[in-house]
C-alpha cells in the first residue's frame, strides 16, 4: 500500500470536511443564549476535519487493497 497516498487522500478530504464544517457552523448560528450553545459552532470545522479525514483514508486504503487483490487474481 502506497502509505503517502492514503496520507495525501486524507488531508484533502480533511480540508473539504473543515470547509464543510464552517459552513454548516454559518448556516446553523445558535439562537440561544447559553454559553454551552454559543462554543459549539467553533467545534464543527473540528469535527468535520476529523471525521472526513478519516473517512478519506480508509477509503483510499480499500481503494488500493481492491486494486491490489484485482491483481494478484488476475
């Protein structure tokens, strides 16, 4: 398995996952006043970094198992 390319494949799907997530943290501003409401637009970038993140490099690395398997059957 290409190591640098699952790296790759997850800081760029990191970066979609925090763009993702400051704009769902614009679109769904709190309208409470409480101070546990008001912090939790700041962790959504977060949360979708981390999410996509990992997301994108497990599917890189089936991506590359896949292909690996397809050729040692053929």
């Amino acid at each position: 398995m290409n190591i640098r390319q699952i790296v790759g494949s997850a800081i760029v799907s990191a970066g979609v996952g925090a763009v993702l997530g400051l704009c769902i943290a614009q679109i769904a501003a709190p309208r409470f006043f409480s101070k546990e409401y008001q912090e939790l637009p700041s962790k959504y970038p977060l949360i979708g970094a981390i999410s996509a993140g990992m997301i994108g490099g497990c599917q890189c690395a089936i991506w590359q198992l896949k292909k690996q398997r397809d050729q040692e059957e053929a």
